[in-house]
C-alpha cells in the first residue's frame, strides 16, 4: 500500500497508460481523481464498474479537456471542491500527430502544443498551489522518447513533448522549495492506441532498436509512475526517465 490515504489526479484516465496508473494506484491505497474528456457517455461509467469490480477503491471523475483553457480552469475548481490536497498529479494526456516537417501546418502545431503543452501547465499551475499549501507533492509528466530521438514525421508531436520535457525541469527547480518532486517519463514503443496507429512496418523497426525486443506494456510505464508517485523516490525530482526497453 504505497500511496496509501494518498490523492492523486490522473488525466486521461480511461485508456491505455492513464488506465494502467488508476488501477495500479487504486490498488496501493490512492483516493484517484480521474481526469476525462466526458465523464457522462456509457463507456465511461462502464469503465468506472469493471474498477468497482477490480475491489478498488472508488475513483472519482472530473471533465477535462485540455485544448480548452476555460475547461482547465473549471477541472481546478472542481477538483479543489472534491479535496483539501493533491498529493500526486500524474499529466498523462495527450495527443500525437504525425507528419513531414514541410507538410504541417501551423494549425496542426498548435493543435498539439495546446493539448500536449499548454493546457499540462495551465493544470499545474492550478493544482501545484495546492500541493504547496501543504509543502509536499509528486507531479509525474507523461513526455515520450520522441522528444529525444529526431524521428522524421514526429516535427509536431515531438517537438511539443520535449517542451514538456523542459518544462518538467523548470517545474522541479521552482516547486522544490515548496517540498513538491516533478519527474517526467519518456515511454518508448507501448502497446496503446497510439502504438496501433502506427504502420506495422514503423512497430517493427521501432521494437528492433531497443535493447530487449519487444513493445513496452502500459502496466511498465503503471510502475514507474507508482515508483514516482511514492516515497521511494523521496529523493528523486527533475528526471525524465525513459522506459523504452533500451533504445540507444
């Protein structure tokens, strides 16, 4: 039980990586606040009972949608309604998009730099005042291995994850006086939807550049945020740590 009586604010919870934080975490003792897009359609409610039917604890669902400052804002308030404190805020959401460099255009960038970078840190800045009115606090970023490995057709989608790579170094600089630890993690190929988005050949020539062979699980990349998200790494904070099965 790891994170134990502990809050934590997963966005993009009901899919893929974000799936596999809520229920790891669920099941080491957190009170989960699951960020999505529309918490009202059957598919979500169906989500939130096969969690029921897992044994944990009862997770909690708040509208989000990034692209949209009105939406942070509101998804602030109404988490500061649900709780006193945040303990753990793991920025998981996002989109991806790919594309030439000379193909995209400007709208495209914009697309994803609103999802994948400006909206994570309007949603910081809001609930990071609040881990630092209690002087502690984990804040986990979901960057990718595209913001560090030039890949043609990931212009947009990469270069918006290494700023929130960069971003994740001048959060740790500031928020450490205030007790709050921001790390990052950069997956590598991960068998999500994203993953199946790609062509076979890409999912094939991906896997073989790393060291072990093989897709990551979302329950891999579950685990190092559970490592992030707890007092293991108490002394852990402006990393971005790749799990990417040894790419090089």
């Amino acid at each position: 039980m790891l994170l134990k009586d502990k809050v934590a604010v997963v966005t993009g919870a009901n899919r893929g990586i974000g799936d596999a934080i809520v229920r790891t975490f669920a099941a080491q003792g957190a009170r989960v606040i699951a960020c999505v897009r529309d918490p009202a359609t059957p598919a979500h409610a169906a989500w939130l009972a096969s969690l029921a039917d897992d044994g944990h604890v009862e997770v909690q669902s708040v509208p989000l949608e990034l692209a949209d400052e009105a939406s942070v804002k509101a998804a602030v308030k109404a988490i500061m309604a649900l709780t006193p404190r945040v303990d753990v805020l793991v920025n998981n959401a996002g989109t991806a998009s790919g594309g030439l460099m000379q193909m995209t255009t400007m709208a495209e960038l914009r697309r994803l730099f609103d999802v994948n970078f400006f909206g994570q840190v309007l949603l910081t800045q809001g609930l990071s005042r609040l881990m630092a009115r209690h002087k502690s606090g984990s804040i986990i970023n979901l960057t990718s291995t595209a913001a560090l490995i030039a890949d043609a057709g990931t212009l947009a989608y990469g270069t918006s994850k290494a700023a929130f790579a960069r971003a994740t170094e001048s959060m740790a600089t500031e928020l450490g006086a205030s007790g709050i630890r921001v790390n990052a993690i950069a997956p590598g190929p991960t068998r999500t939807d994203m993953f199946e988005q790609m062509t076979p050949a890409a999912r094939e020539r991906i896997v073989e550049s790393s060291a072990l062979k093989r897709a990551g699980e979302s329950q891999d990349v579950a685990n190092v945020a559970l490592f992030l998200a707890s007092e293991l790494s108490a002394f852990v904070s402006g990393q971005i740590l790749r799990v990417d099965g040894g790419i090089v």
